[in-house]
C-alpha cells in the first residue's frame, strides 16, 4: 500500500491561523524584509514560550504574512490562549519604538486540512484566510489603534471558546455576520487585553458621501450655516424659487421654556426670510436685503 498516497488523499482536522500584516502595501523593500523578520520572530517566540513543538507546526510562507496549521495532538485552548497572549506581547516588544508599529490580523478556524508537497488546501484553509482579510478585522484594527485582532470562526467559539480556559475569556469577544465569498458566516473578533470590542453597525460612508454638503469644499470641516441655520435655503431659492416650509420653534419658546399657548409657525418663503423674537439689540441693526443704490458702499 502507497502510505504517502493514502496521506495526500486524507484530510487531518487541524487548527488552521492565517496571520496577515496591516498594510504591508506601505513597506518599501527594506522595510517589508524586516517587516516580515518581525512576523517570524514573534510567532516563532511564541511557540516555544507555549511549548508548542515544531514538528506540530506546519509553516508556509504568504509574503506579507504566514499560514499556520497545529497538529491535532495539540490542545487548541493553548494556541487561543498561552499562545496568543505570547503573540501579543512580543508584538508590543517589536513595536516598542517603531514609527509605524507593525498590526496583525490572525484568523482562525478548525477543519478538516490536506496536506501536500507545496502547502494545505481545503475549505477550513479558506475560511481562515478570509476571516483574517474581512474588512471588518482591518476596521477594528485601525479604529482601537490595536497591535493585533484575532477573528475565530462561529464553531471554534462555541467547540473551545465559550467554554474559557486559561488566558481565555468568552466575555472578551464580539459577534459579528461577514458577507465572505461562500457565503455569510459568523465570526468573533477578539483584542488580546481589551474588553469585548464594539462592532460598527454599518460600514462608513464614502469620502464623496463625506463631502456632499460641505459647499467650502474642505475634507473634514463641516459647513458652519448646516450646523447653524438648517432653514438657510436662499442658494435654492434665489436659483429656482423652492418652496421650504420650516418648522419655527422659538417662537413657542420664553426665557428657555415652552408656550404651550403659542402656536407652531409654519411658512411657505420665495427669496430671503429672517423671524426674530424676543430679541434685545444693542447697536443698530440692519434686517433684510439691500437692494439697487442703497447696497452699494460710498467711497
């Protein structure tokens, strides 16, 4: 019998972590060669402060980050707990200094995995790369300014997770539902030393979306008259004559109280409109729109 060609045929049900670098498009050359020189020597480190045997570990190559399967024989609480808090502390020791600290997103699944001449294969391969690439995990990492994010799979939360262990904490992790290519699936994100994570509900508006009321046309100011005056509406009006039928409640309003005698003003305005009450002017004042030789200043 072909022992090797029985092996090839035969799925080994591991645990499979796809670790990926933030950003690594930004390195130049050499900064992505020590890039990676970091990687390895903070996951290797772990593995031996967790006593987890290289022969266990199979180790493949990605360019900006490593795919890693474990060995069945080895618990996978030591890897969601010793073993990552080793990760993650070695990190931070890397990071010490660093203008740009290096981030990682580790994603990770349990599944049936083949093994070959040039590296795994299989649907449990798959999901842990794309959990550990999901938008999601990028968001989370930029938003908390985290070293690191890991996203499990809805089965290994529930198989190994909620049950706890040493160094893992259930309450520490967040739910959320990924649209991934096969599909939508469940994942839990988690930010080694931090309380469970809040997920965003939706994801964030496009840069044009931004910018669509800022008629100053400066990234990241919003327009002073939106947030003052929500019925300033003359660049329509002078345009086209629009119809604006504002609700008006200050007039309804004495010394910071409610009239409930007062009635709600409502009007229909062609051109400019101002209504002012209670008001006390100091100097004199001017209200309304200066038209023909009267708007015009005397030299």
């Amino acid at each position: 019998m072909d022992h090797d060609a029985m092996d090839l045929a035969e799925a080994r049900y591991e645990l499979v972590i796809s670790v990926d670098a933030r950003r690594s498009g930004e390195y130049d050359d050499v900064d992505k060669q020590r890039m990676r020189e970091r990687i390895y020597r903070v996951l290797e480190a772990a593995f031996t402060h967790a006593k987890v045997a290289r022969d266990a570990v199979h180790m493949e190559d990605r360019g900006d980050g490593v795919l890693l399967s474990v060995a069945g024989r080895i618990a996978v609480t030591r890897l969601l707990g010793l073993w990552m808090v080793e990760v993650h502390e070695n990190l931070r020791d890397e990071n010490r200094g660093l203008s740009v600290p290096l981030g990682l997103r580790v994603g990770m699944h349990v599944g049936p995995v083949r093994h070959d001449g040039r590296g795994i294969s299989g649907r449990a391969v798959d999901l842990a790369c794309r959990l550990a690439d999901s938008p999601l995990a990028r968001r989370l990492l930029d938003a908390e300014r985290a070293d690191l994010v890991l996203v499990t799979s809805q089965s290994l939360y529930e198989d190994v997770v909620s049950s706890g262990g040493k160094f893992i904490e259930p309450a520490h992790y967040s739910s959320a539902r990924l649209e991934l290519k096969e599909g939508e699936v469940t994942a839990w994100f988690h930010l080694p030393g931090r309380p469970a994570p809040e997920i965003p509900t939706a994801a964030p508006a496009a840069p044009d979306a931004d910018r669509a009321d800022d008629v100053d046309g400066v990234d990241g100011v919003d327009d002073a008259r939106d947030a003052r005056d929500v019925s300033d509406t003359r660049g329509a009006d002078d345009a086209g004559g629009v119809d604006d039928a504002p609700d008006v409640d200050d007039a309804r309003r004495v010394d910071g109280e409610d009239r409930a005698d007062a009635p709600r003003a409502h009007y229909t305005v062609h051109g400019d409109m101002s209504q002012h009450s209670d008001n006390v002017y100091q100097q004199p004042v001017h209200i309304g729109r200066i038209t023909g030789d009267a708007g015009r200043r005397k030299g």
